[in-house]
C-alpha cells in the first residue's frame, strides 16, 4: 500500500480536469471486456499491436450516485489475469475506481491496474480511462475514447501506461449496463435476474414462441425453472415443442451468452443453435462457453496460453459441451449421431475443422475430428457421430453415457490436416504468447 503523501502526488495531476454535474444517476449492472494494446515504439494506431483480450467479458457496477464503477478482472488470453483497483489498492473487500463526468458524454475513471504474474512482479500501476457512455432504451454503452494526459490523441482507444511494461500499453474496456433492479421489459422479472437464468432481460419472451417468460418458469418460478423434456435447457429458452423433446435442443445461445443479447465483442454472441440426434439418445445436459482456460482462480505461469485448442485459430463458435443418454423405450446404439445447426454459414467444406476434447482432466486436450467421422451437411449444418468406446466420449469409461465438448471453427492457418492428423504449421512469431514471451512483462 502506498503511503497517503506518495499517493496524493501520484493521484492529484490524473484529476486535474474539472467536472461537471453527473447527469446519470442510480446504480447499473452490467459486462465489459478488455482488450490490450501495445505500442513497441511510438504509439500511433498504424503501429499499434494487439497483446491480447479477456478470455470473457465479465461484469461491472456503476453507481453514479455516488461516483464509482466496480469491475472483475479475470485472464487475459495470453495467461495473464489482470486486476482494475481503487487508486492506492487500499480497499481488502472491493475495487471502486471513482467516476468523473467530463462533460459531452464523457466519464473519467481513475483506477489501478495489475496484472498478475510473480515471475515478472506484479506490476502496478495508477491510471485512468475515460469512456463514451450514451443511453438508449436497451440501456447504457460504454465505449472506451483515445484519451491522452497531454491531450495529443494516438488513435488507439485507451490511455497510455508508460514505463510499467516493456511498451506502452493500453487498456480498451468497453461495455454495456442495466439498471440495477430494473425490470426493462415489464413482466415482473427483474434484469438481473432474467440474466442469472440466462433470459433477455429487453424480451418478455426470449424464445419468440408466444409464451412469456414468466409462464414458462413453471409453477416454481426462478427457484427451480421448468425443463419439461430434462434435456437441460429450461423450457423458457427452448420454443414450442422443443421443449417437450428430449431429444431436440433449440435456444442454445453460443459462447455462455443470452439469446439475442450480443456483447459486441465477439460477432456470434447472443446468437442461438438448435443440436438435434438422430439416433436413438436424448439430451440430459447442455451448455456453452468461450473456448479459454479457467483462469480466475490461479495465477497462470509465465509461459502459459489461455487459449484452448490449435495456437492461432480463433474459435468464434466457442464450445458446446452436449451429454447424452439412451433414448427411453429405445434399443441401445453403440454411437450417438449429431446434427448441429448454426444461425450463421460454417465455413466452406475445405475450410471447415471440427475439434473435440479427448480428456475431461485436461482442459486443452482438443483433437481433430477426422473428416470422416463428420460432414457438412449444407451451409448451416454439422452432423457428427460419437462412438461409446471413442476417444471423444467424455463419459466414464463403462457406462452407457456420452459426453463431448465440440468446438468447430475455421481453418485460417493453412496446413492443417483435417484428416485429425498431429502436423500442422502455425507462424509462431504472429501467435500472442511468443509476443507476450518477447515483451515479457518486468
């Protein structure tokens, strides 16, 4: 911690800018995701590099009553978690960076900012970013502004951090927000908790089947959301009969996100997939998320990649973790077939690569399908066929169960073999980790 004299000569130039009147008010929970910027010499946007993002847009709480913003950090993608603190880092319990209103829309945050790694240090520091923060009917977006101390913009949105890193970085938060316990469609369901159970909190009925939201909560409401079928999508978010079909999944929003709700920093989020087998198995559970380590609670090691999968492919589907069972009545199978459909075109038939995890034990153990256990059946559709006793089973060895985590994606690299062989070759000096490993963090 450091010494109030210290901190008050390091604090009191970042808030020499006058404020005006907040013309917000009340308290907004929301999500952001960061991204980092680096400049290996003069910071213009031609030389600007991209290090990195959050594996996850993770939340954040305005209260513009009384003039702070809280966020979570979690990792960034090239293994690094990162923390946004009070100025000094004084507070043991939560981190409220204190909000400015500059005026034109404008809202400066002065924060800290670490990222953690005890090979390089720990480094701190105390610096602020100012955001474009505009309201509309769906709520507040907040955008991050090129924003310089010395008023000379370098086109890259963030503020400069000097001498912490071996470049200069920038840190690029944008986000969007909803008034804390609010209720933006009217139909009795607060935001918050229309998000917890992974509802649209602007719909009153998510899945467009005419039924609202709250009816289909069954008789138990939030506390134990109805799932007619058991195939573990609650019946709010699966339309019509879907929902009464175990072996049918439709309403599935792609990489953990709400159906129709997009976070604007990945193109397929809020975007939904129906998953339907065409053999005798039915769905007993189901869920998706972005295609990253688990960070958040461990400090990562210095040469580690939170990316799971093949270095330098990005996987804008993210992964679809599916469990399946025998079909009631119905003679057992010894491999459960597939069909997948996404709301967007796949990659081309040559393009297309299907990767799945081989241990549940090891999160980036992810292998290619080979081609001949999948096809593209037309431009939005994926069959696939899992064996019981096939490496890609997730489910204990012996039982009657399959388990997969599947994670399509296009092949932007070249020289893969989609035929699920091991060569591949990837430009190594363009992947995030060996760029982070040449700019190591002091």
């Amino acid at each position: 911690m450091l010494p109030r004299l210290i901190l008050a000569l390091i604090v009191c130039p970042l808030l020499a800018e006058a404020s005006t009147e907040m013309p917000l008010n009340g308290r907004y929970l929301g999500q952001y995701r960061i991204v980092m910027w680096g400049c290996p010499g003069a910071c213009n946007a031609d030389a600007a590099t991209r290090l990195g993002e959050g594996i996850r847009d993770v939340a954040w709480t305005w209260d513009f009553d009384e003039g702070w913003v809280s966020m979570e950090g979690t990792a960034l993608t090239v293994g690094f978690p990162y923390e946004v603190q009070d100025l000094g880092n004084e507070s043991d319990t939560h981190n409220r960076a204190q909000v400015t209103y500059l005026g034109d829309n404008r809202y400066r945050v002065d924060h800290g900012f670490q990222i953690y790694n005890p090979n390089v240090g720990n480094p701190r520091t105390e610096t602020l970013t100012v955001f474009e923060i505009t309201e509309s009917d769906s709520g507040l977006a907040m955008i991050t502004l090129d924003h310089e101390v010395d008023g000379l913009a370098d086109g890259i949105p963030g503020t400069q951090i000097h001498g912490v890193f071996p470049m200069t970085v920038q840190p690029q938060m944008d986000g969007w927000a909803l008034p804390d316990n609010n209720d933006t469609s009217g139909d009795g369901l607060s935001d918050a908790l229309k998000l917890q159970l992974g509802l649209n909190p602007r719909l009153q009925d998510t899945d467009n089947d005419g039924l609202p939201d709250i009816d289909e909560l069954g008789s138990l409401g939030a506390e134990a959301p109805a799932d007619s079928d058991n195939d573990g999508l609650i019946d709010a978010l699966e339309p019509g009969d879907s929902a009464l079909d175990p072996q049918r999944l439709a309403g599935l929003a792609l990489l953990g996100t709400v159906p129709g709700l997009s976070t604007g920093s990945e193109p397929l989020a809020g975007e939904v997939i129906s998953v339907t087998t065409l053999t005798p198995w039915r769905f007993v559970q189901a869920s998706t998320d972005l295609m990253v380590q688990d960070t958040e609670n461990e400090q990562a090691s210095e040469d580690r990649d939170a990316t799971l999968g093949a270095p330098g492919l990005k996987y804008s589907y993210g992964r679809i973790r599916l469990a399946l069972e025998p079909a009631s009545n119905a003679v057992a199978t010894d491999s459960a077939t597939l069909s997948i459909t996404t709301p967007q075109p796949l990659p081309t038939n040559d393009e297309l690569l299907v990767y799945l995890q081989t241990n549940r034990n090891e999160p980036d153990s992810f292998k290619l399908l080979p081609s001949s256990s999948w096809q593209r059946q037309d431009d939005n559709t994926l069959v696939l066929t899992i064996g019981l006793d096939s490496e890609w089973n997730l489910a204990t060895t012996g039982s009657s169960r399959i388990e997969l985590t599947v994670a399509p994606t296009r092949n932007s690299l070249g020289g893969i073999e989609r035929s699920g062989g091991a060569a591949f070759w990837i430009p190594m000096a363009l992947t995030i980790s060996t760029l982070m490993r040449m700019i190591r963090i002091r």
